[in-house]
C-alpha cells in the first residue's frame, strides 16, 4: 500500500465513529409531551395519540387558522374601505356567548327579590355609588363599550347566581336620595324595576338585550369595576390614542365566527363566519 492511501481512510472511519452505531439514533419524540413517538405517530406528524397532546395541537392549528384569517381580513378592509390603519390595527378575542333572550324565570326573579330583601340586614355595608371609569364619553370609554356590545356580556353570566353582585350599600344610596322616606322593599322594587322583559338566557337578569338595564350609577361595584383582558386592552389603546381602530374577533368552538372593526365612533362588520373572508 502506498502512502498516499492512508489520508483518504483515516477521516472516513473517524466521521463512522462519531454518528454512532447504526440504530443508536435520537428516536422522534412529540414535541409537546417528550415520548417517544411510533411508527404511526411519526407517520402522521409530531405529536404523539395522548389524547391531551392531539387536543393542544388541534387548538393550536385552529389558533394559527383564525389569526391568519383575520389577519387577511385586516388586510382586505384596509384596501376595500381606504383605512390603512385597519392592516395593523391591534386584535383581540372574544368567545361568543351562545344564549337567546327570554323572559325571566319566576324563580329567578323570586331568587333576586329574596336575596335583595335579605341584604337589609347587612347594617355594615354604607350608601356607595360608584365612581364610573374611565370616564363617560372618553374614547376609552366608548371603545370598550362597543367592545362589550359585540361580546354580548360574557362576563354577566356569573350575575345570575351573584344576584348582580349587588349589596346594601348600592340600596341605601337610592334610599338616602328619597323625599318623602322610602322603604327597604320600595328599594328593592326599584331594582327590580330594571329588570327588562326579556333578558339573555343563563345571565344576570339585568342582561339586556342591548346590556345592563341598571344605570351604572345603581350596579354593583363589581360590575362597575370588572374588565376582561381584552376590554383592559381597548381601553388602553384607545387612551393612548382616542382614534384607534382595534378589531375584535369572536371565537366559537375554537374557530372565527365573526370579525368587526371598532373604533370610539362604533363598530363595522368585517366578516361573520359563513360568509367566509367576503366583507359584507
Ligand atoms: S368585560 Fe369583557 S367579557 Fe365582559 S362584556 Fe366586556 S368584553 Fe365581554
Ligand atoms: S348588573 Fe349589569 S353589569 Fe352587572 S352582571 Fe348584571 S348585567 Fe352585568
Ligand atoms: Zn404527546
């Protein structure tokens, strides 16, 4: 053998030695858990069959799918509307609310009137109104109401079973306004006297068709107060910059079931979900 050989053999059997035996390769595991994954698993991606793993994953695709939706529907609205500001306007989430308007329960109302009355013996608890923020009529706070409209008031579900959130205090404000002296039960039938005809399904009794039938100045300090994360971001930017477009998607089942545009001025239907990515 000439000496010239020995070079071309020497890195080869080095580069054998450092990819391991054959078989000893890292095997595919799910990139959401870390298990091994099977033939099977490996043939339909990279994610493993545990249930938990398959259900994030599908999540996460329906997420991607309705972001870059609406995405492409900022993008369509900015041309067909001439609003540039639409293309990167923020975005937020909301998840639809599923429920009819009906008139209320006789029990439900029985419940409230029940629970109003019981309050009287709260003895603790001052007159209180509370202080509206943001202010009426800022841009934060027509932004956010607008937000709240499209949502349709998720967040007053919980009023049903929290009788409105509301206590004595909230009572004894009305009272304290009366001339001549009113009754604990005349405040409580004022109350009550907000409640609409008809009112969204499973919610407050309070929860209107169009919102809360209560004057913000009798709610809850609780509802006065309570903002998701998305009607804290609104309101952020709308005060950081009153003629803000933010768009607003509703989830349902995990997919876009509709889009608007809204501003403090109001809100504008981008897509609703059977009609694809057409503008109405
Ligand atoms: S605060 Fe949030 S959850 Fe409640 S009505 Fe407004 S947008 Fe909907
Ligand atoms: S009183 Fe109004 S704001 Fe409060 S939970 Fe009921 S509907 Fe919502
Ligand atoms: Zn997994």
């Amino acid at each position: 053998m000439s000496r010239v050989d020995k070079p071309a053999i020497v890195p080869l059997a080095a580069a054998s030695l450092r990819a391991g035996p054959v078989g000893m390769r890292a095997q595919p595991a799910c990139r959401l858990c870390g298990k091994a994954l099977s033939a099977l698993e490996r043939f339909r991606g990279d994610v493993c069959d545990a249930m938990d793993c398959r259900r994030r994953a599908a999540d996460a695709a329906m997420r991607a799918r309705r972001e870059s939706d609406i995405d492409a529907l900022r993008s369509l609205a900015a041309r067909a509307w001439d609003v540039p500001a639409l293309a990167a306007a923020p975005v937020v989430w909301l998840t639809h609310h599923d429920e009819d308007l009906a008139p209320p329960l006789a029990a439900e109302l029985a419940d409230l009137r029940e629970a109003l009355m019981a309050l009287e013996g709260d003895a603790a608890e001052p007159p209180q109104m509370a202080a509206a923020e943001p202010a009426p009529g800022s841009a934060p706070a027509a932004l956010g109401g607008h937000l709240c409209t499209l949502c349709r008031g998720r967040c007053c579900r919980l009023g049903l079973r929290g009788n409105a959130f509301l206590g004595a205090g909230q009572l004894r404000h009305w009272l304290a306004q009366q001339q001549p002296a009113a009754t604990w039960a005349d405040a409580v039938d004022h109350y009550l006297g907000f409640v609409a005809a008809e009112h969204l399904d499973k919610s407050c009794l309070f929860h209107g068709a169009h919102g809360c039938t209560l004057p913000r100045e009798r709610r809850s300090d609780v509802c006065n107060d309570f903002a998701c994360d998305a009607l804290e971001r609104v309101r952020e930017t709308a005060a950081a910059q009153p003629q803000a477009v933010v768009v607003v998607g509703i989830v349902q089942a995990q997919a876009m079931r509709s889009a608007s545009a809204v501003s403090a001025q109001g809100s504008r239907t981008l897509a609703e979900a059977r009609d694809g990515l057409q503008l109405p």
